[in-house]
C-alpha cells in the first residue's frame, strides 16, 4: 500500500487528504507540529475577541480523522532526505513515504528590525501565535502595529476589543497602497481613523526600544519620533514556511518551486499552498497566493494528480474577500494599484463614505477586467461570468443588480451607481430605473 504524506494541516493539506480517501486506499499520514487537528486559521482573531473557542474552529469532530483512516501525527519535520524519501523529525524519529505533499504554508516576515525579537514583539500566523499574543497582551495599555495589510487590520481589531490603543505604522501613502488603489486604500484609512486606529501613512519603523525589565517599552520611527508601547505587532506580510528543506534536493526559491501539476523536481514530491510557487502562472497570477480558496483547489488538484488523474492547476481569475472591522471586501479579476495602460476604471463611492465600487475594463474593447467592492455583497458567480464571458462594462452596469447577494432590507445602490456612471460615460448611458421594493429606503 502506498504512503502518502502531508506535511502541513492547513487548509491545502487537509484538502489533499479528504480527496485522496475519496479516490483511493492509500495509506495516508498528516503531519503538523502547530495543533493536532485542522483548524479554521482565518477564525483565530475570533477566538482572541471572545466570540468563539479553540473547538469551534474545528471543522471536522475528532472522530472524522480516524473513521476516515487519515493518521494525524504531531511533530516537527527539521529535515527531508528526498533521495531516502524519508522524513527526520523532532525527536529522531524517521518517517518515510512514497510520496510526499508539502503543504507547509507560510511565517511571518522579518526584516531585521533592532529589537525585533524582544519579549512583546510577535507576528500573527500561527495558533502558538495566538497563544503567545495572549500572554503579551494580558496587561497592555498602549500597542504599535507594524505594516498596513490583512493581518495587520485585522490585529488591530483584535487589539482594540480589549480596550488597548493602537497605532499603525504604515510606509507607503495608504493602507495596503500595494494592493488598493488610492480611492479604495483611503476608504479604509478613514475607517480605521474613525474606529479610532492612530494611523500613520508614510511612516517606518526604525527600532524598537526595550525597558528596564527587558520587555518592549517603545518604537522609534524613522523621522525619529518615539511611541510608547506595550507591545509590538510586526505584520508587514508572510513569506513561504519552507527553510526546512534547504539540504533536500526538492528546488525552492521563495517557494517551493512547482510545474502547472504543483510537482517539484524530485519524483513523488509536491508542493500546495502558501508554500508553493509556481514556475509558470496564468497571465496576471501571482507565482505565490497565500490565500484560503487556491490552498482548497491546490489540494483538490494535486490528490486527483497522485491518484493517477494527472490535472492541470487553473484557479481561473483571482478573487478574494476580507473585512476590514465592518466593510465586507471582494476582489474579482484583475484590478492594481495603478491603472494600467490599457485600462479604464469607473469608481463610485457613496456620499458616507464606507461604500465604494470600482469596474477596471478594457480601454478599447470594454469588456470587463476585475472589480473592488466594498460594503456591498455580490454573488460569486455572476462576477465570475462577466469575466469569463468577457462582458462589456456597459452590459455589466444593466445587469448589476443581479450580482446583488446582499440580504433583503439591505440598502440597495444601483440606481445612484448608473446615475454616476452615465455621468462619467455618456456615451455608455444605461437605464437608471429604480429595480426591486427597497431600492432607495435606507440610501
């Protein structure tokens, strides 16, 4: 009977394995020094502001892994001998397998801060992560939150559900300016601001400062300005968890470096994930994602590859969602920082300020090429046509209500939106008509 390995329990992992049972008898072997069962790593902020528990986040009772004939097994893999196909593990125990999925995911980045390692300071990615984070805030007063992207909103968040002050360095000239365009990074700004964030764009870390009892006492910046703290947030990104196979034989780069089969240089040995970096990405893919749904494709792909149905990873267009304290985020297609030279955008944002659309398109064909939406929920599938089916941007506003999924008593925008965009492309005038009982009510 073949073995199969996992190394990793996160959502890419634990997606092979379920897959993997379904389509076969393998032996299969889950390895995670993190936590013994597959966890929710999205709902750990959750758990810190006190609406849920550890045992909520499980997806799957206790029981589902051996019914399932899935071995779980709790250690730390220091090192792959490839050439063995062997596995040495905290401990000196030796595991080997036939084949190998690694499925390591990610670890917060560093960038060598003075400082960086004293008691107080700490990334959020891990559940010991969360542990430590309740040890180090258990009498914080004041925190500083270094780098402006998903973890860092989100820790901010956590934060300040306990009472304790915030400020947010962040270098660039908006929050997650790497990512959102200006409209779209100022919109969170303000609502950090009015959440009572102490926000600072443009602005670097220089040091961070111990006190006398050797914990954190302070930042300073790079203009020099010193910022008392209790403790320190350092959140400026992930990178690919994968120094452990710096002898395997197994290329890497930031990665593990992967063909469009999510297979490594070495036979019987994989790579999904936040870990994983693919050679060769889809036009306008990045060769890392280290987001939730492409880690549950990669695992779905690369079970049916080792089951003996060699399939092609396609994750299709991009899409992600988040939420940033109470404005629900969604992403689709192809939408950068900047405007690109073949590019068109049409932006609206009501008058509150909290409620923004943006439709990126062609500049000469029209057709759509990615959407920004925030505050308002749009159904998956509709957005995902539109691109697919290359829809013009002016089809796309005629049809917008029917993307709507928000929930009913929900304010609903699309006449001011068409109102707004006939203003912007008169030659592109669509039907302004009010659609549905509750159009208007709450605008």
């Amino acid at each position: 009977m073949r073995h199969v390995v996992i190394i990793g329990n996160g959502i890419a992992g634990i997606t092979a394995a379920r897959h993997i049972r379904k389509l076969g008898d393998d032996r299969i072997t889950v390895i995670s020094a993190e936590t013994e069962h597959f966890f929710s790593r999205t709902a750990l902020m959750y758990i810190y502001m006190g609406h849920m528990k550890f045992e909520h986040t499980k997806p799957y009772e206790d029981w589902f892994w051996a019914k399932n004939k899935i071995d779980l097994k709790k250690t730390y893999v220091e090192r792959v001998d490839s050439g063995q196909k062997q596995l040495h593990c905290s401990g000196g125990e030796v595991l080997s397998y036939d084949s190998l999925i690694i499925a390591t995911g990610s670890k917060s980045n560093k960038f060598g801060w003075p400082g960086q390692d004293l008691p107080g300071v700490q990334g959020l990615y891990s559940y010991q992560d969360l542990e430590l984070m309740e040890l180090n805030t258990q009498a914080a007063n004041s925190a500083v939150i270094v780098g402006g992207g998903l973890i860092g909103i989100e820790m901010a968040e956590m934060l300040m559900s306990r009472g304790i002050a915030v400020t947010f360095l962040i270098m660039e000239d908006g929050y997650w300016r790497n990512v959102l365009p200006k409209e779209d990074a100022d919109l969170i700004g303000r609502h950090a601001i009015a959440h009572g964030v102490d926000l600072k764009l443009g602005t670097q870390l220089k040091e961070i400062v111990a006190g006398d009892d050797g914990r954190v006492a302070k930042v300073v910046t790079d203009s020099g300005e010193e910022i008392i703290c209790d403790f320190v947030g350092l959140t400026p990104g992930v990178s690919p968890n994968v120094d452990f196979l710096s002898d395997s034989g197994i290329d890497i780069n930031r990665g593990v470096l992967v063909d469009d089969q999510l297979k490594t240089n070495v036979d019987n040995v994989y790579a999904i994930g936040d870990c994983a970096e693919i050679k060769n990405p889809n036009e306008r893919r990045r060769p890392i994602e280290a987001v939730w749904y492409t880690g549950r494709m990669m695992g779905e792909t690369v079970a049916r590859t080792i089951c003996g149905k060699p399939t092609r990873y396609n994750p299709g267009f991009w899409f992600n969602s988040a939420k940033f304290f109470d404005i629900e985020y969604q992403t689709y297609g192809y939408v950068a920082p900047n405007l690109l030279e073949n590019e068109d955008v049409f932006y609206w944002e009501h008058e509150a300020g909290e409620i923004s659309l943006r439709l990126v398109f062609d500049k000469n064909e029209g057709h759509l090429l990615g959407i920004n939406v925030f505050g308002i929920r749009l159904k998956h599938e509709v957005c995902e046509s539109w691109l697919r089916n290359k829809s013009h941007v002016q089809a796309v506003m005629k049809d917008l209500h029917k993307a709507n999924f928000d929930p009913e008593f929900f304010s609903r925008y699309e006449h001011q939106i068409a109102q707004e965009f006939n203003k912007r492309f008169p030659g592109l005038s669509v039907d302004v008509k009010k659609r549905g009982l509750f159009s208007q009510i709450f605008s």
